[in-house]
C-alpha cells in the first residue's frame, strides 16, 4: 500500500459516495486550494506536490466539476456549432472534423442542428448557445442569408464560418470551390467536349454559386458560350430529373453535376436511356463521397476533405478564444480532381 491508499468517501451503508474536491485534499495532505490550483493547470504547484494531487484524484476516481472549473478560471472551453442538415455528407463530415479537434484540444461542443438555416433561425441557434456560455461558434453556413446572419454575430463573440463565401470577410474556412469546377469543366474540354452542361445545386446556397461561377467562367475563357444552367436540390432524384430531359438531347455529350448524389441520379437516367456512359456522355461530379468509386462506371469527381475543414475551422476559432493572433483569418483548404471511368472523349451519338 502506498501513502495515498485510501478506502474512499462513503455515502452510508457502504456505498461510496462521489468524490469531492475536499476529499482529494485531505488524501493527498494538501490544501483546498492546492488541488484547485492543479485542476486548473496553474504553473505555482510544485513537482511533487502536483503528482501526490493526481494520484489522490486517480485513486478517488475524482472528476473536477467543469462547472466549478469555469467559475474558478472564467473559461467554459466549450464551442458552438450552427449546423444544417447533417445527414448529408459534407455537414456531416465537417462536423465530425470540428470535434475531434475539439477532443484533441480538451474542448467540450455544443451542436445546435436546424432544418432551415434563414437569419432568425441563426439568430435563435446563436442565443441559445450563448446561454451555454460557448466560448465562440463555429458555422456550417452554406445559405446566403444565414451567412448575412453569422455577420451580425461577430462582433459579439468570435466566430468562424466553414464553407462562407469568398465575399464575406469575417473568418473563414472554405475549400476551394471555384478552382474546383474550374478543373472539373477543364477536364471535360481537354477530353475534346465541344461543352459542358452544368446541373448546379439550389440557388440559395454559396457553394452552388461559387461551383457556378467556376464553370461559367471556364467556359467563357475557352472561349465557349456556356449552355443555361440546371438547378437541382443535392438529390439523385433531382439529378434524374435532369437526366431525363438531358438524355433526350442529342448535343449533349458532358455533364458537370454539382455534387455526386445528382450525378448518381443522371447516371441512372442515361442508362435507361441506352446511352453508354462514358462513351456517349461523360459526367463529373463534386465531393468524392465515400460511394463514388462505386458507381458504375466510378464516378470522375472532386475530393473535397471536409474533415480538415472541420479540423482548421476548429483550430482558428481555438486561436481567437485563446487571443493567438492567426496568420490568416481566411484560410482555402485545396482540392483534388479524382478521375475515373465515368469521363472520356466524345463520340457522336
């Protein structure tokens, strides 16, 4: 037996009680404050001392109240997060990013998930995790008003937005969107398509219009009229919709979806169609979801690595809590074109 062995604090009828702050103390023989002082990482507690506290905490299976901590310290080291729709692949895996990183940097996340990102729902969201007293608030912002609505917000508390627009100039993590599309359309005309349709995604959303944009402009500086853009909502079923009508169109020899789930949908409606794919059209998609390479033909797409994303947004608001000035407030996450089977050069159909 050591000289920290101790049988624990009971509650009565043997049972044993939680133990508590004063019990560590008079285990290890220091004072109340003493153990305060090495919970809260202060740097005035001697060698020896601090081991005799751990090992006292360790032998009480004691564990600090984070709400005692905070009173003592002034810090929660708890973060927010204004999430939508994380079913889909890309919140989902930013959100996974972001905590982890939080893990990793002994953050606590409070998750604040909403089926409409409009800016009173923001505005809500942000409220309710200021109650929580969240040290700052990381936003999976893709809705043009919810990033207006994250504006409002950053005067408030530091707040970094992931995937925000290029024109907002609060701070952000983004991949980068538009050199994204640029290189998908490039990579179709290099193939020798005379153009490139683009089904984009909805409206509303930033990445939808910074994808447009990409593609337009590829297109325009190859010197190629671009054909109207389809919109579609991120869902196959979207996509086969457009696939439908596209197939009939004897013209069109390459597609440009916005994400690989409307890709899958024009895929199946192709092939019902009797068009080969890729000899009779071609067709790219964005995201690199885990289930691309297993389309058929593998799908040529866009790798986005939505968890560095969450990994770095996470990191540049810990350094604005923390009052480290970042290098770079607005950071671009690069991307990588992934070609498969599902592009190839024209054949005339």
């Amino acid at each position: 037996m050591t000289s920290l062995d101790h049988p624990g604090p009971t509650a009565g009828e043997g049972r044993r009680r939680p133990a508590v702050m004063a019990d560590v103390a008079r285990l290890a023989g220091v004072s109340h404050q003493t153990v305060s002082r090495v919970i809260n990482g202060a740097n005035k507690v001697a060698p020896e001392t601090q081991a005799r506290v751990e090992e006292a905490m360790r032998l009480l299976d004691y564990r600090p109240s984070s709400v005692a901590r905070a009173l003592v310290t002034g810090r929660s080291r708890t973060v927010g997060v204004i999430g939508f729709n994380t079913t889909l692949y890309g919140p989902a895996s930013t959100l996974y990013g972001i905590e982890r990183a939080a893990y990793d940097a002994d953050y606590l996340t409070s998750v604040v998930s909403m089926p409409d990102l409009d800016r009173d729902s923001v505005l809500r969201a942000s409220e309710r995790l200021r109650r929580h007293n969240v040290e700052g608030m990381l936003a999976v912002a893709p809705h043009q008003a919810a990033i207006a609505a994250v504006a409002q917000l950053s005067s408030q508390v530091p707040i970094v937005c992931v995937e925000a627009g290029p024109e907002t100039d609060i701070a952000s993590v983004q991949v980068d969107q538009r050199g994204g599309a640029s290189a998908a359309t490039r990579h179709l005309l290099e193939l020798g398509h005379e153009t490139v349709v683009h089904i984009a995604g909805p409206r509303d959303w930033q990445e939808a219009e910074i994808r447009l944009a990409g593609w337009r402009d590829t297109l325009i500086n190859a010197g190629v009229s671009p054909p109207p853009p389809r919109f579609g909502d991120w869902s196959s079923a979207s996509g086969y919709a457009h696939g439908c009508e596209l197939a009939a169109q004897a013209s069109v020899s390459a597609v440009f979806c916005s994400n690989d789930q409307m890709a899958l949908g024009v895929m199946r409606a192709f092939r019902e169609a009797g068009l080969s794919i890729p000899a009779d059209v071609s067709i790219v998609g964005f995201d690199a979801t885990p289930e691309s390479g297993f389309f058929s033909p593998p799908l040529t797409t866009v790798r986005q690595d939505f968890i560095e994303v969450g990994r770095q947004g996470f990191d540049l608001l810990r350094r604005m809590i923390e009052q480290e000035e970042p290098a770079d407030r607005r950071l671009i996450i690069p991307f990588e074109l992934i070609v498969r089977m599902s592009t190839a050069g024209p054949r005339a159909r």
